[in-house]
C-alpha cells in the first residue's frame, strides 16, 4: 500500500467521522481537530467519532470496530461500560440529579479513597485540573508563600497557573507563558527545573524562601521511561528539610499502577496528592488529597456539631456547582469497592501482562531494526520514534484506535486474543511504515538508520 492508497482507503473507510467535522466545524472549535496537522495529511485530518464502547473495543459513526489502546484517555481501567459501573449510574440516575443537598455518597467515597490510599482528608471537585489548581491554592494558603516549582514535561491540565516553560532571557533561566493567553504574572510565580536531575536542587535550594509547593507528575505521561524512584525520594527529604509541601499530581496513574498510588509505588509520601480519571469511571471527578493540615484550609478541620472542635486555622476560598455530584459519587464508590475488593493485585497483573506485551513487540522490531520503541511504566506506554504519524493512521486502519496525545493504556478488559491481535496490527503496521520511509512528509529515504528521537 503507498501512502496515497493509505489516504484514499482511510478517507473511505471514515466518512461518517470526515463529515462530522465538515458540517460542524463551522459552529464546533475542536482543538482536537487540529491537534498534530501535517499538511500532507490534511485530507484525513479529523478526530475519528464514536458511535459506542463495550469492554475493549470502541466502535466509530462508520460501524468500523477497534481495539482501544486510548481507553478514555486513561480513564477505563476495567474497560469500557463495565456493568458494575453502568449499574451504579443507573441506579443513581433513578433518584435524580441531586445538586443542592450534600450528596449522599460523598461521605462514604472519601472514607473508602482513605483506606485505598492512606491520605488523610480530601474534597472533591470535576477534574484533574480542578484539583491540581486546589492542591496549588492549599499550599499557599498554609505556607503564604507565592512560588511553585513545576518540571518540564510534565503535565498538570490546563490551569493558566501551571502553563509555563522555562526559557533563557539575559543569560538567566526564567519561567515564561507556555502558550498564548497565559498571564506572565502566573508564569513568573513557577520555576521550571528538569525531571529527574539533581541540578534541579542548586535551584530549589536558591528559591526555598519562596516556594509554597513542589509538584510532580511522579510518572511523566509523556516521558514514562524515566524512572524517578531515587529522585523523588531526594525531594521528598528536601522538602520536609525546609517544611516545603511536596504535590504528587496522580491524576491519570493513581490507582493505574498501584492500588494506592505513585506514593505507594515509590514509597515517598507527598503532603498533598491530586486524584481524578479512573475515579470516576467515565464521570468527571477530582480529588485533593492530603495531609490534614492543609485540607483544613477548605472547612477548618474535622470539627463536627458533636465533637469538641470548632473551625480552626487559615481558611481560602473553594466551591464548585458540581463537586461531589451525585452521578459521579455513585460510579466512585462502585469503581473505589471493586479496586479494594480485588487488591493491589490488579495493578499487579496489568502492570506484568503491559510490560511482556511491550518487551515482546520491542525485541521484534529490534530484530528487524525497525526505529520504534514502546516505552512505558505499568499499564501506560507510548511508541517512540520519529515521524510517526503514518504509523498511527496505519494503526488505525489495522483496527486499532489511538487518540492525538499518543498515550497507550491497557485495560482489565484486554483478553489474551485482544493482546494477539494487537501485536499482529502493530507488527503490520510497523513493517508498513518502515517500507515507505516512514515519514509524514512521504520522503522515500527508509526511516531505518535514522536515530530515535525524543519528545
Ligand atoms: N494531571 C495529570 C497528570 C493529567 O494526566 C491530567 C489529564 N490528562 C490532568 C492533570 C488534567 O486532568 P483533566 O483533564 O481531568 O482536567
């Protein structure tokens, strides 16, 4: 197949999705539709559209079915409308939607994401971005201090606050806006460090007068090879050194990788942890987690009407419309029950059932010397290599869906014949793309000496 007849084939195959875009890109801004263009791919530039998802595979507007590898972006640990999830929702939506009243669950949902994780106290808010913009806010509310030191690559959603990158102006390393809109002022309260590089505490050690949290993504979504076990223990002892809170963003691993998050993976115990995706069972939901005193901040600690409390320390600002929704505090506890039902061994087994499935693709295309590599941690990995996208529109006419940010996830739901017929599609695809050089400008050079490339 040429990449021309790759073209045509794809474009016939996802016609349903191709003119969803065309009639309604007039009124809809997608930023998903434009994520990644490539001019000579700009005929079969649209996201693919989903009809409906059972388990392991989604089905697109066209009838064409695929084996997800995006699983909600993370989200669907035990795989698409697992019935003990659906039947939960189900059951809720039965008593309405409740937004109003303290929701009925909230109570119970915190107690059993306390006894999977050992935090504390937690509130809940509608997304992981919610939660890291809390978790930020906590900590300067309990260190009235201003700076947040941030790692590049890392990723904490799209609050203006954690949308900065470092740049060099007059010889000086400095924190800038990542993207157009972001104020200068909120980038200017970052410093931006590099993962996993003990250079980062000659920085640290200069701002430690300033800085009200360091935060982590512990396992960047982005660069997941790195292994950060020995850097984050260092932090961890820097930080309670100079009484400065330590976030772990576990927005997308937490409850992926282990049972109790990154914090139970490492055996490093943050101060304030973000939760969220997996949580929710497809419902938007965040978490901010932690150790009592900075949770104190959002109610004044657990006094009660019963107790010899009364509320106490420095307070800030927190409210949402749809915290603690009903809906999404009953798929919680039906999701947080199964987890602690089944134990960390579920992670367990996915984490071993990704890394032979990932380590068994590697060495055949090593041994083809094929430039691709699938790198990961547990059930996440991403390929690596260069010019990739022809290998992803073949992957997706393989029957295997993949969404732009390129992130892989693995399921409960994933059998062994899924994960063979994987392989064969991703083997396919691979000798595909190697054959036609392997690169989206369509340059006939072979893709084979060129070097792998980084993020
Ligand atoms: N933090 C991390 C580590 C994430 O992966 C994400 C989402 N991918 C977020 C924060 C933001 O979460 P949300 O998309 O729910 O706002």
């Amino acid at each position: 197949m040429t990449v021309e007849e790759l073209i045509s084939e794809f474009r016939e195959r996802t016609k349903g999705s191709r003119s969803q875009r065309e009639c309604y890109a007039t009124y809809l801004a997608d930023s998903r539709a434009s994520a990644g263009y490539k001019s000579l791919l700009r005929d079969i530039h649209y996201p693919i559209v989903g009809s409906r998802a059972a388990g392991s595979h989604i089905w697109d507007v066209d009838g064409n079915s695929y084996i997800d590898l995006s699983m909600g972006f993370g989200v669907q640990l035990f795989g698409h409308a697992a019935p003990f999830v659906t039947d939960a929702i189900a059951d809720q939506l039965a008593l309405g939607i409740q937004l109003g009243p303290q929701a009925r669950l909230a109570g119970e949902v915190a107690e059993l994401i306390a006894k999977a994780t050992g935090v504390e106290r937690l509130c809940f808010c509608n997304t992981g971005t919610e939660a890291v913009m809390t978790a930020l806010r906590l900590a300067r509310t309990q260190t009235n201090r201003q700076k947040i030191a941030m790692f590049t690559w890392s990723y904490h959603g799209h609050f203006d606050g954690t949308l900065a990158r470092p740049a060099m102006r007059d010889g000086e390393r400095q924190s800038i806006p990542a993207f157009p809109g972001v104020p200068a002022s909120l980038a200017a309260d970052t410093v931006m460090l590099n993962y996993c590089d003990d250079a980062a505490f000659d920085v640290l050690e200069k701002e430690s007068a300033d800085l009200a949290a360091v935060i982590v993504e512990p396992i960047q979504s982005v660069q997941p090879w790195l292994r950060p076990g020995e850097f984050l223990r260092k932090l961890r002892e820097w930080t309670t050194d100079r009484d400065v809170p330590l976030i772990f963003d576990d927005v997308l691993l937490g409850f992926r990788v282990h049972l109790g998050g990154s914090q139970a993976m490492f055996g490093v115990k943050p101060d304030i942890v973000t939760f969220g995706k997996i949580l929710g069972g497809g419902l938007p939901i965040g978490v901010v987690a932690g150790d009592a005193r900075y949770l104190e901040a959002i109610d004044g600690g657990a006094w009660t009407p019963a107790n010899e409390l009364t509320p106490s320390g420095r307070r800030t600002f927190f409210a949402g419309t749809y915290n603690k929704n009903p809906i999404s505090m009953a798929a919680a506890r039906a999701v947080l029950r199964r987890l602690l039902d089944e134990g960390p061994e579920l992670q367990a087994l996915l984490n071993e059932t990704s890394e032979t499935f990932t380590s068994e693709l590697n060495r055949w295309l090593q041994d083809r010397e094929i430039p691709i590599r699938i790198e990961g941690f547990g059930s996440l990995f991403r390929f690596r290599g260069r010019q990739l996208d022809l290998f992803f529109y073949k992957l997706l006419l393989n029957g295997v869906y993949l969404w732009e940010g390129r992130s892989c996830f693995l399921s409960t739901a994933h059998t062994k014949a899924d994960l063979a017929e994987l392989t064969s599609a991703i083997q396919d695809a691979a000798l595909w793309w190697s054959e036609v050089g392997g690169r989206s400008d369509a340059s006939p050079t072979s893709c084979r000496a060129k070097a792998l490339d980084k993020p």
